[in-house]
C-alpha cells in the first residue's frame, strides 16, 4: 500500500488526484462542484479510482479538503443547537458571549449561554473556584434542548483544568454529547477564542455526516483499508477521528492546499503564490515550505475567530470573472460564471464575456477542448477592450502580489490552478514566474501530500519557570499533539517557534507559539 488520493473542492470544481510514495502524480481528474458538495466529491473520487484503473487495496490514505463546514457557517444551515458555557465568573460578565454575533448565526446555534464561577489568572493561579453545582443545574436546563456544548474559561491556554473539569461534568449529565473546549481550539483572547469553539460545536454534526459519507463511498469502491484524512487550514492534514472533534480546522483549506501544492510541484520553500480559480484568484505566502498564517483575528461568516488561518489575499479576477463596460469604463468581475464558463464563454458559444475569452482572443491563453473556439471570442470582441481588460487582469494580480509582500525586493511567484494559463510569465515584483507542469491540480496534490501538524500558542510566566523550561514544555505538547492528529512519532519535526513578550502582564510574561509537523502514520 503506497498510493494517496487527493481531492480538493473549490468554487468551481472539485479536483482529484492519485500520487505514489514518491509523490509523482499517477492520475488527475476534474468534476463540477456541486450545490451541496458531497455529491461533487463522491463523484470525483469515483471517477478518479476508475478511470485510474489503479488497484484499490494500493491506496494507503485518502485525503479531503472540503467545504461542508465553511458552507454550513455561511449558510445558517445543518448547525447544531449549542449551549454557551462560560467559567469566569465574578469576572466577564460585562460582555456577555455572542454579542457581536449576527442575529441569524445566534439564532441558528441556539442563543442559549451561561456564564458560571471560575477561571484562572494568566499565570495559571485561580480565578474563582469552579462552581460545579451551578455547572449541572445548567445542563438539568439544557439537556434535550441542545447537540453540542462548548466551554470557555478565562486563560484556558495556560491552564484547562477547569474547562476539562466542567466537560467530565457535562458529559456526566448529558451523556456522549459533542463537547467542545476552547484551549484545544484557539490561543489567547476571551471573546475570540469563545467565538471560535462555538462555531466548532455547531459544525460538529455537519462534519461527521460528511466523513460518513466519504468513508461509505470509500468502502464501495474497494477503500476499506485506506485511512481517511481532512486537510487543515495551515497545510496540513489530520485523521478523520480527530477532525471529527475540531471541524473548524477544515474550514479555509482550500488556499492551503494550493500553495502546498505549489511547493510540492516546484520545491521552492520561501515564494509567492498565485492560485487562480474561476470565480476568486487567491494569493498567499509560503514560509519554510508552508503557508504564512494571519497575525489579525479572520472573520468567518461575520464572526470574528482567532484560530489558526492562512494570511489570503483574494480578488474578484479569475477565469470565470464576466468582463463588462459600465459609463464607458471596462470592469472585470467580481462577478463571475464560475463553472458555467464552457457554456456561457463567448469561445465556446455563448454570450458572456469572461476574462478566459479576453485571454483567449489576445492569444496569451490556449486551451486543450476540443469544444473551444478561440475565434469566436476574436471575432466578437472589440481589440480596445480585449487589451483594457487583459490591463486589469494582470494590474489586479500584481495588486495583490505587492499586498502580501513584507519585503519590497522581488520574489519568486508560482501560478497554480486551472486560470492561471491566462497570465503573463512576467509580473511586476515577481523575481521569476513559474507555471509548474500540473499546475491545474495544486490544489489536490497538496491535499495528497500534505503532512500532519499541530501549533502550541501558551502564555508563560518566567518568574514561575526558566525560559528553556516554557520552550520544552510548549515543544512537547506541540509534538504531542501533532501525534494525536495521526503524525508517525519518528517524523515529527519542530518547524517553527514563536515568543512574544507580552509587557502588559505582570510577572514577565511571555507568549511562545510552537508548530510541529510529520509524515502521516501509515
């Protein structure tokens, strides 16, 4: 058993693909995305086992990047009902949890929350003692009313025990309910951190109905002994048991995986990369071979979170982008045809013109279906405004580019998805510009390869503990953790490590961040 299958889902499509243990790509295959995503993944993971003709017992892992759980936040459907428990009494009760909430995301998880007796200070010291008789007249309250629990307690990150006390509690009086605790989602900073485990109890059900599904597929198809994977929003992947429990993982995978991807195609480690869809063009950094992570609180579905995302800058242009002139001015999305490209595009017959036709018409762009025509989109386009439109397709790019720059010195760019065919292989603050072989299947291909991986992020007190000591401890619970998420303990490597000093606490106070990555566990 050496082969892995990776399918990734994008707004447009949903790409498959087979890697050996060497990671060379074996088979590649493309499917519309559809409206309630599984489907669409099925169908690619059907069609990538068969048309392959590969032997199913060879496939050791398969590997998703899905959407469910980003659609379902978006879309206020399919969420559990959730009850709020705060610990941090007699502090916090001025801001109460939930409060900058959208009215229609509270009401969709319930609006139920409780704020109880308890937390500790930043150096680990009690707050409050735990109030465990009011924890279990909560759940009395709530029991039959709720899915899921998700519990929050003040410096949970620097010490859990009253948030792991208060999930044996819940547990006792609830039964096997979906328990979610804030340490073992998010770092530092109350509100966002309670944020960020509640939208993780609410998309509990939606992800282990979508694991379900790809299992069932996978065992039809002769996949029993592969094990299932879901790729993370830092580039790596984790076993579909532990994704189970911290579905908010899974939720902006889709870059990540492309600028993995990237990486994987060219072996460059440090570079820029430019991930052009049919709806978005996505560009991000890559650090040491994985994606810059955002340093500012991300906002998901108009809530504000502080768990660990990808720093992406996206923008409206991308193949399937509607190109269009309002008051004499030409315009390039954002609105888009998306996968509805090869029947509205004006090269294969239709009426619409889309930044494809305007590469296609300008001759930058050429494109392997025998469907297409570019002179259909040569003959019906003005020259003036092919020219004008192709201007703000590549000024756009390079917009975006210099966006995540931190340096003003040129640097390597990677183009990589399906669009990226329709760019020039010369940017401005591109120090070169690669179009690997395959770059249409990045996306999956990372999804193939990635490795597994966990970030520590604890605050410290150096007046409790040696500096070396706080290093220590953070490197191991990040190894530890990295190891729960199905890493093999021989591979796991430190691969970055962060202090922040943190002035504003007393005691000399420091943050430190560890990440640690390995080879899956076959």
């Amino acid at each position: 058993m050496s082969l892995r299958i990776g399918i990734d889902v994008g707004s447009t499509h949903t790409d498959a693909v087979i890697v050996d243990k060497d990671n060379r790509l074996i088979a590649a295959t493309k499917v519309v995305t559809s409206p309630d995503v599984t489907s669409g993944v099925l169908e690619a993971l059907t069609k990538i086992v068969k048309e392959s003709g590969v032997d199913p017992s060879e496939v050791a892992a398969a590997m998703f990047g899905t959407t469910h759980c980003l659609n379902a936040i978006l879309q206020r459907k399919d969420l559990a009902r959730v009850a709020v428990i705060r610990i941090g009494l007699p502090a916090t009760a001025a801001v109460e949890p939930m409060v900058d909430w959208p009215p229609d995301l509270r009401r969709a998880v319930g609006d139920l929350k409780f704020l109880v007796e308890g937390g500790h200070e930043y150096t680990g010291e009690e707050i409050s003692p735990l109030n465990e008789a009011r924890l279990r007249e909560i759940c009395r309250e709530v029991k039959g009313k709720v899915e899921a629990v998700a519990i929050t307690s003040v410096f949970s990150p620097v010490n859990p025990d009253h948030e792991v006390r208060a999930a044996e509690i819940v547990r006792e009086e609830l039964g096997e309910i979906p328990v979610t605790m804030s340490s073992e989602i998010s770092t530092l900073g109350l509100l966002e951190r309670e944020n960020s485990a509640i939208l993780n109890a609410a998309v509990t059900f939606v992800a282990n109905r979508a694991i379900q599904a790809f299992l069932e597929v996978m065992r039809s198809l002769g996949l029993e002994k592969a094990k299932l994977y879901l790729t993370q929003n830092d580039g790596t992947v984790m076993e579909a048991k532990h994704a189970a429990k911290y579905p908010i993982f899974t939720v902006a995978t889709g870059a990540t995986n492309s600028l993995r991807g990237a990486q994987m195609l060219t072996g460059i480690k440090d570079a820029i990369v430019v991930d052009v869809g049919g709806c978005t063009t996505n560009v991000g950094m890559l650090v040491k071979g994985f994606p810059r992570e955002s340093t500012i609180h991300v906002e998901i579905g108009g809530v504000r979170t502080n768990f660990r995302m990808p720093d992406i800058f996206s923008i409206g242009i991308a193949g399937g982008s509607i190109v269009r002139v309002d008051d004499g001015r030409v315009c390039v999305g954002p609105e888009s045809v998306g996968h509805e490209l090869v029947k509205c595009g004006l090269a294969w017959g239709g009426n619409v013109v889309t930044a494809t036709d305007v590469a296609l018409a300008l001759g930058v762009m050429s494109i392997e279906d025998p469907n297409c025509k570019p002179e259909l989109a040569r003959r019906q386009l003005d020259p003036e405004l092919a020219r004008k439109a192709y201007e703000i397709i590549v000024e756009g790019v390079e917009y975006a580019i210099d966006r995540v720059k931190t340096r003003p010195e040129p640097m390597p760019v990677i183009l990589v998805g399906g669009g990226s065919l329709m760019l020039p292989t010369r940017l401005r603050g591109a120090s070169k510009v690669i179009r690997p072989e395959h770059a249409q299947s990045a996306n999956a291909i990372g999804a193939a390869t990635a490795k597994t991986g966990a970030q520590i992020d604890k605050a410290y007190s150096l007046e409790h503990l040696s500096r070396e000591k706080a290093l220590e401890d953070a490197k191991i619970s990040a190894v530890a953790k990295a190891v729960e998420a199905g890493a093999d303990p021989n591979t796991v490597e430190i691969v970055e490590i962060e202090e922040i000093a943190m002035p504003y606490l007393p005691g000399n106070a420091v943050r430190i961040r560890v990440k640690a990555v390995g080879e899956i566990k076959l």
